[in-house]
C-alpha cells in the first residue's frame, strides 16, 4: 500500500502550479491565491452518485475521476470562477490498488486539463459501512474571481438569449433512473452494443462529463448568467437564476438529443416531462446574454445553439 500511496502523490504533484507551497502527507495543504485585485474564493463539493456502480459493473474506473473534477468546475463557473485547487474523498470496503490509482489518474488528468491543482484527499478504507465492492467518490474544488467579474444573474432580462452547449452524454446525473430503465427493465447488460451508439452501453454510460472551462470561460464579459445543467434538469437549474418576474421558455425543437437519452426514453416509456426533469437532455450548459453577444458566442462555441429566451412571467421554466 506504501508504494500505491507514493504512486498517488506523485500523480497529485504533477497538476501542481506554482500556487501550491506544501506536499502530499501533511494534514493540510497550503496554497497561495494568485495575484488579483479583489479577488472572491468560490467552493463547490459534489459527489458522481450512481454512475459509480456503472464503472463497478464494467470493472473501469478510469473516467469517475475526471467526472468528479469536471462536474465541480463546471458549478464554479457558473459564478465566472477559474479553478485553484481539488480535493478528493474515496471511501471504499475493498478497492485493489489499480482502481484507486485508475480513479487519481482521472482526477489529475482532469485538473491538469484545468491548470488546477490536485493538493490533497482522503482516501477511507472502511469494510463496516461499505459492502465488498462498494465504494463512493466525492470531491471539493476552490476557484477564484476578481469582484468585478462575478457572474451576477441578477442582471437576466427580457429578450435575453438562452444558448446551449452539448454535453457528452448523461455526465453524472439520472443514472439511478438510468440503471433502472435499461438494466431491469429492458434486461441490457453493460457490454451490450446498441444500434447508434458509439461502442457498449456501458462505454456511453461513463462517457466522461465534459468541462466548460475552455469553451466558456473567454466570453464571461458578455454573460448575464450561467447554468451548469445537472439533478433537476432545466426547470431546476434555470429556475434557481430567475430574478422576480422573469421566466425561461426553452425549446425542445432547437436541437436533438444523443441517443442515448432517446434509449432511456424508449426502453421505460418515460414521459419526456421526467426525460427534461432528470436528464440534460444533450445540452450541459446553458449560456444567458443579450442578443447583441448571440452571434459572438455561436462564433466561438462549437455546438452552440439559441435554445430559448428569457421573458416576462412568473411562471418559472417551461420546457416546450
């Protein structure tokens, strides 16, 4: 085990930036906030949930790290943060040594991607709460802003623009339900090849969640608000931005979802009102700006497509 945790640490010491001014063992980990003029600490903590027991079944543990790692940069975003550091927390009864060095090289490629650092975690071995094979990963992530910079949606208006960006695939959200659907009860198993999908099902089921940074973070300027579309759908990720007697109408129309959503639906029968409610529908975040920023943002964003808009109302998020 000695050798795996130095396998870990040096995994952990290659995403370190000049920020960082501790090494792995300590019981803290010290990091220096960048120069900046005002600057705001943002934190996000956040979990894979049951997307876990996918990598479990297909014995492929390499892609729920980068999940995790993207997943909280995306939410940090959102608040037009960048990423300083990440922290993890693996709690398992019986992980051997490749899976917890396949679940770190997902983290540490992920944050490396980001320019953020991976400094610290906690790696739990506990057989009392965990059954053999159990195991579950958490991470916590700080950004910076300057003041200035923070995304505000207090700014949505009337006529603003809702452009979406594709995602990956399902990212970390509604595998529950997933599971359930195309597991119990339309009886697939992970290595089943599926007309229209791009490998096994179990290849699409832990597609890696895709990260916004590099995408969104150059047209923060411009933006009123942000949603990372994850639990809830777009009804509760959108409707959380809504300042008073605003609402969002967002059309189904404008783009059609990967197959793998079109699966879920089909195999469970499930309403497109549970698909829109659970799932993000092919679209992992949704950009709010006023339209003279529209063709800017569909210049630099490959994929991206006005969704819908913002309007008068205070009927929330419809979906139509």
């Amino acid at each position: 085990m000695d050798s795996v945790k130095r396998r870990i640490a040096g995994l952990a010491r290659s995403t370190y930036s000049p920020q960082v001014l501790s090494e792995i063992g300590l019981f803290g980990s010290l990091f220096r906030v960048p120069r900046m003029r005002d600057p705001v600490l943002v934190g996000s903590c956040d979990g894979v949930g049951t997307k876990l027991l996918i990598a479990r079944a297909v014995g492929r543990y390499n892609t729920v790290g980068t999940d995790i790692v993207n997943h909280s940069i995306n939410d940090i975003l959102t608040l037009g943060a960048r990423p300083l550091f990440f922290l993890d927390y693996i709690a398992h009864s019986d992980l051997g040594p490749g899976a917890l060095l396949d679940i770190v090289r997902g983290l540490a490629r992920a944050c490396k991607a980001a320019g953020c650092s991976l400094v610290g975690g906690e790696t739990a071995m506990m057989p009392d709460i965990y059954k053999p094979g159990d195991f579950d990963l958490a991470g916590f992530i700080v950004g910076a802003v300057e003041r200035r910079n923070i995304v505000d949606p207090k700014r949505l208006a009337p006529g603003d623009v809702a452009i979406g960006i594709p995602s990956s695939g399902l990212h970390t959200n509604g595998y529950s339900l997933a599971r359930k659907v195309l597991f119990d009860v339309a009886g697939f198993k992970p290595a089943s090849c599926i007309k229209g999908l791009n490998g096994t099902l179990g290849d699409a089921l832990l597609r890696p969640h895709r990260s916004y940074l590099a995408a969104v973070y150059p047209l923060l300027a411009g933006l009123h608000a942000v949603a990372h579309i994850t639990g809830g759908g777009f009804e509760g990720n959108i409707g959380r931005l809504l300042p008073p007697e605003t609402s969002c109408v967002i059309h189904r129309s404008t783009w059609r979802p990967q197959p793998i959503f079109r699966l879920i639906r089909d195999a469970g029968s499930v309403p497109d009102s549970e698909m829109y409610r659970t799932f993000n529908m092919g679209v992992g975040m949704v950009l709010f700006a006023p339209p003279a920023r529209q063709a800017r943002i569909l210049k630099a964003v490959p994929g991206a497509r006005v969704i819908g808009r913002i309007v008068r109302g205070t009927f929330g998020v419809a979906v139509v």
